[in-house]
C-alpha cells in the first residue's frame, strides 16, 4: 500500500494500493465509516465508487466536495503517483 502524498485530509486515509488494476485511482477511507474508490481522471459524477460504509454513514457532501477540490488541484501529480508507485495487474 502506497501513501498519496501530494495532498492529505485530516482523518482521512488516502492511498493506492502497489497492485492494482486501471483505470487509475486512489482509495480514501474514514476508520470505521466508510471507504470510496476515487477515479481521479473521471468527471465528478463519476468519481465516487464505494467499497464498504456502515449502514448508518456514508461519505458526507463536505467530504466529497473536499475531495473533488482536493482532486481538481493535484490531478496531474496523482497521476505522477500512480504512475510511479502502481504495478498495473
């Protein structure tokens, strides 16, 4: 598992896991609440896929937005990233 670091979250966990498959994104995770594949080269309405959420959460607008933003301003260097630091399966 790779850490993304050319932007983090407070009580996020965002990463790539070192094996994994196209199209390329990252994962982002709150313990406990929620995990979304984040498709980073995706339009917003397409960039949220989720992989597990309690029954009671799932991931807030705030965070969403803040993660469409957050996406918005490094898509280049996530790229770099994932180019970088994931071994295509």
């Amino acid at each position: 598992m790779a850490k993304i670091t050319c932007f983090s979250i407070p009580g996020m966990q965002l990463w790539f896991f070192s094996n994994d498959h196209e199209p390329p994104h990252f994962h982002a995770k709150r313990s406990g609440e929620w995990e979304y594949k984040v498709n980073f080269l995706e339009s917003s309405s397409k960039m949220f896929e989720l992989v597990w959420s309690t029954k009671k959460s799932q991931m807030s607008k705030t965070d969403r937005e803040l993660l469409q933003e957050m996406v918005g301003k490094n898509q280049i260097e996530i790229l770099r990233e994932w180019e970088q630091k994931v071994i295509v399966s």
